[in-house]
C-alpha cells in the first residue's frame, strides 16, 4: 500500500464566509475524489505579522509562521484559492508566502516549495472573476520554484453561485470545473512522485 499523495489547501481571504473559501472547499471535493489526503486551513488561525526582515532577525521566527511553514513542507502539492483585491492577491496570501518562503531552524528554504505543484482558483463578485490575481500569483509562486498547473480557473458572480452563506455551489458547471481541477492537481502529483491511490478495502 502506498502513501497518499498530500495536498496542503489554503485561501488568501481572512473573511468568514469569503468566497474565496467556498470555491476552493468545492475544488478539494475533487482532489479528496481522486485519491488525495487533502489539510484545508484557515490563514485567520495563523496571525503574522507584516514580513520585516529587521524583526525576523531581532524576534526569531513568528511562530504561527512555523507552524505553517511545516504544513507546507510536510505537502506534496498546494490548492490555492485567492480573492482579488485591487487587481492582484489579497495582502494575507502574499505575507504568508513571504513568511513560508524564509529559511526558519526547522526547515530549510528549498524544503518548503521547491519542485512542489499548485493549483489556483481566483473568485469574485464581479465579471472577470479575479483573473488578473492569478497572474500575480502565478508570478509569485513561479518565483519561489513551484510548478503550477496551467489550468486556473476565475469564478466570475461567484456570489451568485451560492446560496447566500451557504457553501453548496448551485452552478453545476462550474462544480463540475473546480472538482476537475482538484483533480488535475492529484493526477499531476501521481506522475511526479510515482505514488498510486490507497486501497479504500
């Protein structure tokens, strides 16, 4: 029996009901489906302050930035939804990175995303569904030596994809897109790192 391909799933929104969550919840659906073991959390758990060099070498590591710095290590891959405010990422999602991506006493900087595979989801209430989000973090995550995928996808209106708070998307197609793409993101990991689905008998 095999170990399970792991997949770290994140959202760059710090809102409770944020689209950005729901969309991404649906997209672990598919990589769940396809064999993955998929962690979701929630940034609002891991409280960071603003990147400073200067305070990372007076204070040490924050340590809500370890802790997450080790769940990015311990994955094979990433899921990653980002809202899009003012044109590109969220503030939230970038500092996490800048955090994650700094050599810490634990975890060496090339551990934590190289070589490693992403998938990118943007949402938003309005018609272009936060697609120019994704070509900011694209850059970024390109930056740090991660592989991501080339299908993205941007849920345009995606409030009215559900209903109200509810995170049950009522638009099939686009259901039906976002669990591909969880799935997408399992298949390339299986290639990569030559790992087959665990046995559910």
């Amino acid at each position: 029996m095999t170990k399970k391909i792991k997949i770290l799933a994140f959202a760059g929104s710090l809102r409770e009901h944020a689209l950005s969550k729901r969309v991404l919840k649906i997209a672990i659906k598919g990589a769940n489906r396809a064999g993955a073991e998929v962690t979701y959390v929630d940034l609002r758990d891991y409280p960071m302050p603003i990147y400073n060099l200067d305070d990372h070498e007076k204070n040490g590591f924050d340590e809500h930035a370890l802790r997450l710095q080790g769940l990015f290590t311990q994955h094979d891959g990433f899921l990653i939804a980002t809202p899009e405010y003012n044109g590109s990422l969220s503030a939230a999602l970038k500092n996490a990175i800048d955090w994650v991506s700094r050599a810490s006493d634990l975890y060496a900087r090339s551990g934590v995303f190289a070589g490693k595979f992403a998938a990118m989801i943007a949402s938003s209430p309005g018609s272009l569904g936060g697609v120019r989000s994704l070509s900011h973090l694209r850059g970024v995550l390109t930056s740090i030596s991660v592989n991501v995928l080339p299908q993205e996808i941007a849920v345009p209106f995606a409030e009215d994809k559900f209903a109200g708070d509810d995170e049950e998307m009522i638009d099939e197609a686009m259901k039906a897109r976002l669990e591909e793409l969880g799935g997408l993101l399992v298949e390339m990991l299986k290639k990569t790192h030559g790992r087959s689905e665990e046995s559910h008998v």
